[in-house]
C-alpha cells in the first residue's frame, strides 16, 4: 500500500503541520530559475533588457539557457539588484566562498559569510 504524503500532513496536528508547509515553503524558495526570480523581484523582462543593454528577446533565451557563464550570471543578478556569490561545498568541511571568478574585486580578496544550517 502506498502512503500519500498529503493524507500524512493532514494527519499532524495543526501547529506541527504549520511547521511543516512553512519549512516546505522556504525550501522551495531557496531554489529559482533567473525566470522565477526576474518575477519575485517584480521585474519584467523589457525592464531587466533595459538594465542590462539588450533586447527583450535576449533577456528571454537569456532565461532559457542551461549554461551561464559566471559573468553574465553575476551582470544579471546584479541588474536585479543583488549580488551573486559562489559558493563551494563538501562532505567534509564547511563551505567555501569562492572569490576572483566572475567579479569585480581583485582576487585574493576572501569575504567570509556565516552560512545557516537548516
């Protein structure tokens, strides 16, 4: 017999069930195509076009592509608004920030971020 992960969340009490669609919900925030988070910021594709010097149409495959290179990644986030870090991680250590790919600062410059466990 199958178990249905909606029938189990019924089945929490109230105050456990909050708990859960609350998590459930931050972690699908953690994750967006630049498509989903040009939407979040409230941004269209005309206006991210115009803040980053190209065309609507650009902007549109721009969103469809798979593979980025880190500098028009970072140019586009930036045009968001925000700031893009890379950051990579281990089984056996705590993540690493990596600096000098795709930036403006000079390499060698390390920034350190607490980063949260979940």
């Amino acid at each position: 017999m199958s178990v249905n992960v909606n029938d189990k969340i019924r089945k929490l009490r109230p105050a456990r069930r909050r708990r859960v669609e609350a998590r459930a919900k931050e972690l699908i925030a953690e994750e967006m195509t630049l498509r989903e988070l040009r939407k979040a910021r409230r941004l269209t594709q005309v206006r991210m076009a115009k803040k980053l010097g190209i065309t609507q149409d650009g902007v549109s495959r721009l969103e469809k592509r798979t593979d980025l290179l880190l500098s028009t990644l970072r140019k586009t986030v930036q045009a968001m608004g925000g700031n893009l870090s890379l950051v990579a991680e281990f089984p056996d250590r705590a993540p690493v920030l990596l600096s000098g790919l795709a930036e403006d600062e000079a390499p060698g410059k390390h920034v350190r971020h607490k980063r949260s466990v979940a």
